[in-house]
C-alpha cells in the first residue's frame, strides 16, 4: 500500500474541488477529520443519517446493499481520491447503501453541517457538485443501457477494465461482488471468467482477479 494522501493533496486531485484556489482547498481539508477502519468494518449502512462526505486517503470501500434474505450486491467500490456520499449528506436524509472497508482503510471526513457551510461561501464548489451528480447519473444511464442491449462478455469487460484503470491490473475482487457490480448472477460471471482464463485474458485467485489489459480492451471493442 503506497503513502497515503494528505487531505489537501487529495482535494486537489479531485474533480470535486480542483477548481478552487489553494486557500479555498486548504480551509476545506482543515474540517476534515481522519478515521480509520480495518478490512471488513461497516462504515455506515442503509437508513443511517447523511451527516458527513467521505473521501478515500487509503484502501477501497465497498458499497453495497441486501434484501432481508442475505443476498448482497455490490453498487460500487472507491479508492484513494475518491468522494461518496455527497447524496445524503446534501439532501440530509438517510444513506442509500452500505458502506464496507474491502481492506484496511482510511478516510477524510467532511461533516455535513461545515460543508454546507462551506458551499455557501464556495459558488464554484456548488457548481462542482451539481456536475458531480449529474456525471454519476450519466454513469447510471450508461450501465442501464449496457445492461439492456450489451452481451455479459463486453459489460464484463468494460467493468474490469474500468476496475484495472482505478486499482491496477491485479484486483481484489470476489466474484459475487463483481456479479453485482454487472448486475448477472455470480455463475455467468464464473463462466465467462473461466473462458477468459483458458485464453489467458486473466487470472484467478481467491478473492482476487489479475487481467490483461490489453488483451481485455479487445474484449471491450465487441460490442
């Protein structure tokens, strides 16, 4: 695990926050407080309260949700740099989903209260926002259509390659939780992963999926 990112470095990074000065960056990453959480702790589930935005210093976060069954799926994993929960914590109502640290972890908080704050005196930082969640929602739109009208291969695909160019090449992944990334049962995952191993496009391991990316991008262009 490479050092972690100071926050103010991180804002900077972040399409979020790169459009403002370095003063404004620096004042926003001094209310920020660190927390840490070891591999396999909850970071908040579903219907608790929006009262912070979180950012990635260190490890990945898994994102997720259930049914009263059991049955869990993946909606997202985040990594250093990036931002989530930025829906409760502007409209103040309950999370949406889990959030789970897939290994040791640390994370910048941004309480609700300073960051509203903050918005108020920061124009630019709303404008921000607004194009954040309207990219999030392109991306929504864009898996919808994936899910109606690609084959498995090619979304499967496009996910790991979106993965690698995140985490790298070697991921740390399950296949339940790629399955629900994709939106597929974990056997049609299995069975595709399984065909691309024979060709060598990649590796597996447990918990882990090591991919070619070159080899996959041709993957990608069967659509």
């Amino acid at each position: 695990m490479g050092k972690p990112l100071e926050f103010a470095t991180l804002l900077g990074m972040n399409p979020l926050f790169s459009g403002l000065d370095p003063d404004a960056i620096a004042a926003i990453a001094r209310l920020c407080q660190l927390r840490k959480l070891p591999a396999g702790q909850t970071l908040f589930q579903k219907g608790d309260p929006g009262d912070a935005l979180y950012g990635v210093r260190r490890g990945q976060i898994r994102i997720e949700t259930g049914t009263a069954t059991g049955e869990r799926m993946t909606i997202e994993v985040f990594g250093p740099g990036d931002l989530f929960g930025e829906i409760a914590v502007l409209d103040g109502r309950s999370r949406t989903a889990d959030a789970v640290a897939q290994e040791d972890s640390e994370l910048f908080v941004l309480p609700r209260a300073e960051f509203l704050a903050m918005l108020e005196r920061e124009p630019r930082l709303a404008i921000r926002i607004i194009e954040l969640l309207c990219g999030r929602l392109r991306s929504t739109n864009e898996r919808t259509e994936e899910m109606m009208f690609q084959p498995l291969p090619v979304r499967l695909a496009r996910r790991l390659e979106a993965l690698a160019a995140d985490f790298g090449s070697d991921l740390q992944i399950t296949q339940d939780e790629l399955a629900g990334l994709v939106g597929v049962t974990r056997e049609s995952v299995n069975r595709q992963l399984q065909e691309w191993r024979a060709s060598g496009i990649v590796t597996l391991g447990r918990g882990r999926i090591q991919v070619d990316v070159a080899r996959l991008a041709g993957e990608t262009r069967k659509a």
